[in-house]
C-alpha cells in the first residue's frame, strides 16, 4: 500500500515539476475554438463499457461539464445496464507543448452518475424488501472521483479539433471501504482506468 501511494505521490510530483520547470513551454493552447461547446465517447470509467456525451468548457477552458449515456453490454455485466452521469473536471495547468500537441499534465474531478434499473435503488427505504441499513450505500446513485490528464491535438492537421484523455479514477464507496479495510482491499481492486476523445465544437 505505503509502495502504490509514494508512486502516485512521485507522478503527481513530476507532472508538477514537469509543468512548472519548462515554463518556456506553457502556453495557452493555440486552437481557438468558435464554441465552448465539446462532444466526447469514453471506453470505461463507471459509467459503463462505452458512453457518449456533450460538455461545455468554462472559467477560460479550465473547468469542463459534461453529460453522458453509459452502456454495458449484458455479456460483460450480466445485464443491459445503462447509466446516466454528470461529469466535472477540473483542468489546472495551462498546456505542455510537446511538438504538435499539447500535454496537460493533471486533470481532476467528479462524477454523479445514475444507474436505470428495477434492481438498483437510490434509498433502500423505498425497497421493503431489504431489511433496513442492509444496504450502506445506494446502488443506483455512484459518485466517483478521478485524476488522469489529456492531450490535445492542437497543431496536427486535419484533427486539431480533437483531444485524448486517461483517467484514473474509484468509487466513493470502494475508497471508503478501502479505508476502512486496508489489509483486504488493494489500491488495484479499487482503482479503475478510463480512456476518452474529445471533439471541440
């Protein structure tokens, strides 16, 4: 554990350094885009194998919400489950240029997201099927927490308008848990990795 969260501290630590050392190479990204308005699709994350969505930048691009479709499949859940999300991510440092992209090396955020289903439920109290406090957290309504960065394709032709982005990220209720029973969870068994493109309107 004490290994995992010194690796994580250590990354964070040179994408700051990385970040603020070649000052020279910040800059603002140089596309200018005519909405503040994005599309994205996302392969995993909590909000199900593959989503679709629209977003809106705001605060000078550094604060991006967005809302999403969540789909997965019943050969990978059991089911046919659908969720729908309302995602916030916080861009704090102005763009890495490396050749003809731009790097932001630290993204963070949240995600509120909805789960459809006669199986899932927001408060027990409304399932008389459950003794009470059988269930410590709701099953439809997740809350998630990320970290990850993005790379934008800001001078490579054709696609200028597009951006990559990882996430790495968990649920709220597995962090607690895993607070709760360090020695039976590993940061690996909670954690999940999450990969998007972006398309600035």
């Amino acid at each position: 554990m004490k290994k995992a969260l010194q690796f994580l501290a250590l990354g964070l630590w040179l994408a700051l350094q990385t970040a603020t050392a070649q000052g020279q190479d910040l800059h603002a990204d140089s596309v200018k885009v005519s909405s503040p308005y994005y599309l994205k699709a996302q392969f995993a994350g909590d909000i199900g194998l593959l989503s679709v969505g629209v977003g809106r930048q705001a605060f000078n691009s550094k604060l991006e919400t967005d809302l999403s479709l969540g789909y997965l499949p019943k050969f990978v859940g059991g089911d046919d489950i659908f969720t729908l999300a309302v995602k916030s991510t916080f861009l704090p440092y102005r763009s890495v240029r490396i050749k003809n992209v731009d790097w932001k090396p630290i993204t963070l955020g949240v995600q509120l997201g909805y789960t459809f289903g006669k199986e899932y439920f927001a408060s027990e109290r409304y399932l008389s099927r459950y003794p009470n406090s059988y269930y410590r957290f709701s099953t439809a309504l997740n809350f998630y927490l990320f970290a990850g960065g993005q790379v934008n394709l800001t001078r490579v032709k054709k696609v200028q308008k597009f951006a990559g982005y990882y996430e790495f990220g968990t649920m709220g209720e597995y962090l607690i848990s895993y607070l709760n029973n360090p020695r039976y969870l590993s940061p690996a068994k909670i954690m999940n990795l999450a990969f998007g493109m972006k398309y600035y309107l």
